[in-house]
C-alpha cells in the first residue's frame, strides 16, 4: 500500500527543486528532431552526397527497367551488379553511422537483421510454394558465405593494411560457441535420419514423424536460446562484444542522426533486395543457358550475389579496423540464420502443413560441420591475419568445388 505523502505525480529532483518529468509526446517529437544530433535533412544530404561513389546510383532505375521489360541477361546482371556498389557503401555507412551512437554490438546486430529480413520473406514464399529444398539450400549457403567468403574476404582485406587485427576474445568465443550449438542441432537429425533410413533415403512413417518431432522441438528450443543470446549480448554482457580501442571512435564526428541512419539502412536494405532478386534472376538464366549444376547455384551463387551489399558492408568495415562489427555482420548473420531463422520457417512450416525439417542432405551437413569447426578455431584468439583468410577462403573454394561437381 503507497504511503499517503507520496506524490501522485513522479517528480525529478534538480538542484533541491523538484520538477515534473517531460511529457511522452514531448520526448517523442524531441526524439523525432534529433536533438544534439545533426538534422533529418542534414544527415540525408550528407549521406548521398559525400562520395563520388554515389553517382552509381542510377545504374538503380537501369536495373529495374532492365528486368520489367525482359531485356538480355548480361544486361540485367550487370545493371543490377553495378547498382549493388553505392548500395553497399551506403549500407556500410549507414551501419558505422549507427555505430558511433549505439555501438559495434548494436549496429553489427541492425545491419544483420535487415538483410536477414529479406531471407525470412523469400524463405517463406518458397515454402508455401512447397520448395523444401530450396529453402534448405538457399539458407545454408548464406551461412556458408558469410562465415567462411566474407569473413576469409574481411580478413585478408585488413590483411593489406594490419599486419594483424584484434577484436574481443570473449565475444568472438560466444558467438561461435553459439554457433557450434546450431551446427550440431543440424547434425542430430542427421544421424537420426542415417540410423533410421532403410536404404539410406527412404524413412518409415514412425520415423519420419519422429525426424518431424526432432525438428519442430530443436527448432522452439534454438528460438528461446536465440533470444536469450541477444539478451546475453545487449544487456547482461554487452562488455564482450564491445572494442576497448576507443581512440579512434572518438575522433570521429556524427554525420547522421540515430533515426536517420535507421532510416537509411532500412530503406537502403529494401532497395538492395530488388536489385539482388534481379541479379539473382539474370544468374538463374545464365546458369540454365550454361548447364550450371544447380546446387552449386543454390549453395554458392544465389548467396554470394544476393548477399553482396552485406557482404562488402563487412569487408569495408576491416578496412577501417572495426572488427567488431564485421564479426557482428559475418558471424552474427549466419547465427541468426541458423537460429533464428531456419528455426522460425520450420514452425511455419508446421503452422502451415508443409514439413520442413532440420535435416539436411549428409554431405551438407559435414560441410557445414567443418567450416564451423575452422571458424570456431580461428576465432579462439581473439585476433586475425591474412593468412586466416586465405584458409577461410580456401575452404570455401573447396566446397565450391564439391558442388560444382556433385
């Protein structure tokens, strides 16, 4: 029961006076104006305008007037090829913008979480149109390209400039413990499926229920551990995923507000994922037009192309000795892919009657398995070189090269 001297309105106390607390409306519209922060209109003009780079941007309209009247393939892809340059400068500006106010941790997070947003709508579609493997294929080799192309990619690109980049130790061990623990929720059913299958392919109802079973509970259980991570990142722990090289931030003016760089990397995001649809499509004709196996489109073309402006997001990043966040970008996507992301599209698929399980094919699997583990390794020491991206990029090529042939 409150006391009877409380006051009915919280009041603040501000040199032994006291004053009531700023209206919501009031805070929100002083929110809205970027108070202390550059102006809406400022940030935008800033944004667009601050590099030549920009001026690619009308390969954009190109793009999509390429693609709605049909017109040749090497035309569509290098329109929208050429667009997805200033989109992904834009993008990684927009992210290091967010970043000098919310922190690597936070914008990393953002930047993978819209990008990641456009693979939940495709996953989706593709599911209620019944194309299980696709979905399959198509998250699995956006995992595969960031943790070991982009990351090996990010490495050697810092490579050129540091003899040797550093970023948290303990951060970089959750996030691939975390990531391991998603590896193997993807090996359990395989195994289940491998000592279950009469011939190796084929499963009996009781077991196919019970793969169904293992799925959809493995797949509640990483959503809970997934939102319990990001808890573990932001709240408790913040501390693990955060640089202590502070000098260089500091020097750093802000160019763009909050809601600004918000802004951007949303809008931004949207209009990067049309022009990686059509690339995506120029490459599926290409691809038919020159007997390209398909899985090798589906594991290693699809992702590269469709992911390109993330992609190069994090590479600019290492270039300017944010590790933190290309980390966050490459390592913090494929965990969200893998558990959030899968986990969420097999309960859909369970909501929607259509059986979508965490297994995967074996080879699949193993390959997944093992650039895991390398990343894991290479990750323990909180530090990276050159030569660790040439490893991760050439178990990348690798695994390129098993699919092309498979």
């Amino acid at each position: 029961m409150s006391d009877e001297t409380q006051p009915l309105l919280n009041l603040v106390e501000n040199g032994g006076q006291t004053t009531p607390p700023r209206p919501f409306l009031e805070r929100t519209f002083s929110f809205l104006r970027s108070e202390g922060e550059p102006s809406f209109f400022g940030s935008f003009r800033w944004f667009f305008l601050q590099s030549w780079v920009n001026t690619l941007l009308v390969f954009i309209p190109l793009s999509f007037i390429s693609h709605h009247l049909n017109w040749d393939a090497a035309l569509r892809f290098i329109f929208s090829f050429v667009a997805i340059i200033p989109l992904a400068k834009l993008l990684g500006d927009a992210t290091e913008q967010l970043s000098t106010k919310l922190g690597p941790t936070l914008a990393g997070l953002l930047n993978a979480s819209f990008g990641n947003a456009v693979e939940i709508i495709v996953g989706v579609a593709a599911l209620l149109q019944g194309e299980l493997r696709i979905v399959q294929t198509s998250m699995l080799g956006s995992i595969l390209s960031n943790i070991l192309l982009v990351l090996g990619c990010s490495f050697i690109a810092a490579g050129f400039k540091f003899k040797e980049s550093e970023f948290v130790e303990a951060g970089a061990q959750a996030s691939a413990s975390f990531m391991t623990l998603a590896c193997i929720t993807l090996v359990i059913p395989a195994a289940y499926h491998s000592t279950q299958s009469k011939n190796g392919k084929d499963l009996d109802p009781s077991a196919e229920a019970g793969l169904l079973a293992i799925s959809r509970g493995t797949a509640i259980l990483l959503l809970g551990v997934y939102f319990a991570y990001i808890f573990f990142q932001l709240k408790t722990h913040p501390h693990y995923f955060e640089s202590q090289k502070k000098q260089n931030d500091e020097g750093e003016d802000q160019k763009m507000s909050i809601i600004a760089s918000v802004i951007a990397l949303l809008g931004i995001t949207v209009v990067t994922s049309f022009c990686a649809d059509y690339l995506v499509a120029s490459i599926e004709e290409t691809a038919e037009r020159y007997s390209i196996p398909k899985a090798f489109i589906g594991l290693i073309l699809l992702p590269i192309v469709g992911n390109a402006a993330e992609h190069v997001t994090a590479i600019f990043m290492a270039l300017k000795d944010k590790m933190e966040i290309t980390i966050g970008v490459c390592v913090g996507s494929s965990i969200q892919i893998a558990a959030f992301v899968i986990p969420l599209l097999v309960i859909v698929g369970w909501i929607t009657g259509h059986d979508l399980t965490l297994f995967f094919a074996d080879f699949e699997t193993v390959v997944f398995f093992v650039s895991v583990l390398l990343v894991n390794t290479l990750l323990q020491d909180g530090r990276s070189n050159y030569m660790e991206g040439i490893m991760l990029v050439t178990l990348y090529l690798v695994i390129a090269l098993s699919f092309w042939v498979a």
